[in-house]
C-alpha cells in the first residue's frame, strides 16, 4: 500500500468526505475481485484501496492521520518525549540530598510511564470500515458473502433477508485488536445494492411493470408473475385496463419483526410485436362507440 493513503486515492489532501467517497466508490467499482476474476493486480490495487478508505473515510481517523498520530495502516505512532516535559520548576538534581535523587527521579519516570501504560492499556481496536455490493436479489433474499480485507483474509458475512441500500452491518470482534489486552474493534459494512431489470424497491414494498395481452386484459384470467422468491400465479380480472395495480401481500422485502412487506403489480396492455390481421379484422368489423378521451373531447 501506499504511504500516502491520499495517493491511493488519487485526491488532494484538502479535498471533502464526499469526494473521497466517490473517489473510493469509483475505484472500489473498477477494482472489486468480483469483476476482476483472477486479475492479482487489480486485487492488490482493491486491498490499497480499502485500506486508504478505512483511514480517509472515518473523519476521526482521518484527523489522526493529517496530525501524524496514526500511520497509513492505522497503527498508533509512538510518543515523542522530551526532558522538558517532565520538568516543571527544577530539575530533580538540584537537591541538596546528592545521589539519593536518582531514587526519586526513577520514581517520578515510573509514575509518569506508568499512567501512559495503563492508558493505553485494555484499549478497544478501532473498527474497520468496508463497502459490500450485493445483487438486488441477494439483499432481499439474504445469504452469505465474503469480504476481502487489506492483509487478503477474507470475512464470512452473514446478509440478512430484507437488507436494504446504505445499511451498516456489524461484525463484532472483527476489526483491529486491542491494546494491552483490551477487545478487538468490529468489522462495520456498508451494503451498496445494484439495481434489478426489472423490480425496483419503495420501502418494503417491491414494485413491478408487468405486460398481458389483449385477451388476457379482456377475458381475464391467471397469469404467471415473477416475484423476488420465484414466480407466483395472479388472478387477472376482466376488463384490466393498462395501469392497473394488483397486490401480492407478503411478497416484498422482509422487515426486522418477521414480516413482510408486498409486490405491486402495475399492469400494461401490450399488442403482439407482429400485425395479427384476424384482430385487425376484429376490430374494424367491431362496431363499439366507446372513446377513451370522451372527457377531455368535452
């Protein structure tokens, strides 16, 4: 990895947390192993990446960073001590006690380390930040998936039914050890959510166009519909007019207290892709007087 976790990044030290997300965003999409199968290089680029991130897009850590109190991969750096921070009005060797000083100065060097040990000690890790992109069916359905870390293990993520774009899954005890026997930090992943071709998601609520025939608008009738856990037959009514919208309760995203949301269904009308000259022939031997735009002819 680089030194300069801006460098990694490609962005100016002054440069704002929305530009640095959009930089790693850009970078994560071009870099991920999931697109790159096989592609060593490019994983290595993807774990330089997500370190720098890890460091750049906590502001916390990006301050310690700016202020030369961490490193690059997030390490503490050691303090710098000085004699004159441990001395105030006189040094310990003006006493009139001669060698007997060298017992209190030890003592005074020893109370003093000894604080900045026990800080330090028992100290929780930091956690680390990741980003995960699932396919839209993945995080409706739930399931596992890997995330690769900087150092190129990998951790085993658990993605719950009904997970939704923006959320902060939590992994304790996955992130960077403690200090002096304190915990390790967690694993904190950001989920990101491709979109689907054809379901999209309002709330809990999933939501899809679905084409039928002329027949099937006229007569009704059952029809198959996809829904996000396999395909289900819906009872079309006769006379469905285009736009119409039929409900399929508890066929939506899961929620958090075991229930789920639904899959609307938008209906639209759609006349074969080839002329089909008996129903060009039906309609002009049809002697129906009803116009859709009466209302607005008035």
């Amino acid at each position: 990895m680089s030194a300069n976790p801006y460098s990694t990044l490609g962005v100016e030290q002054s440069a704002s947390q929305d530009e640095i997300q959009k930089a790693y965003r850009r970078l994560a999409k071009k870099l991920h192993p999931d697109l790159n199968p096989g592609n060593k290089q490019a994983e290595d680029q993807f774990k330089d990446v997500t370190a720098a991130y890890d460091i750049l897009g906590d502001p916390e850590k990006r301050g310690k960073f700016d202020r030369g109190e961490i490193d690059a991969s997030g390490a503490e750096r050691p303090a710098h001590h000085y004699y004159r921070d441990f001395s105030e009005n006189a040094s310990p060797y003006s006493s009139n006690a001669g060698y007997e000083d060298f017992g209190d100065a030890e003592d005074i060097l020893s109370q003093m380390f000894g604080q900045a040990g026990r800080a330090r000690a028992n100290r929780r890790g930091a956690d680390i930040r990741y980003r995960l992109e699932l396919d839209f069916l993945e995080a409706i359905n739930g399931g596992e998936r890997q995330v690769v870390l900087p150092d190129g293990s990998a951790l085993d993520v658990n993605i719950p039914a009904g997970t939704r774009e923006g959320q902060i899954l939590r992994l304790r005890g996955k992130g960077r050890p403690g200090l002096g026997g304190g915990p390790a930090g967690d694993a904190l992943i950001e989920i990101l959510v491709r979109s689907h071709p054809i379901f999209t998601r309002k709330g809990d609520d999933i939501h899809l166009d679905l084409p039928i025939s002329l027949r099937e608008a006229v007569l009704g009738g059952e029809i198959i519909v996809p829904t996000p856990s396999g395909k289900v037959m819906m009872k079309v009514p006769k006379w469905t007019n285009t736009n119409a919208v039929l409900r399929l309760k508890g066929k939506g995203a899961r929620r958090l207290d075991g229930t789920s949301g639904d899959e609307f269904v938008t209906l639209q009308i759609m006349l074969p892709e080839k002329p089909d000259h008996e129903l060009e022939k039906f309609v002009a031997d049809w002697r129906g007087e009803y116009s859709p735009r009466q209302a607005m002819e008035r």
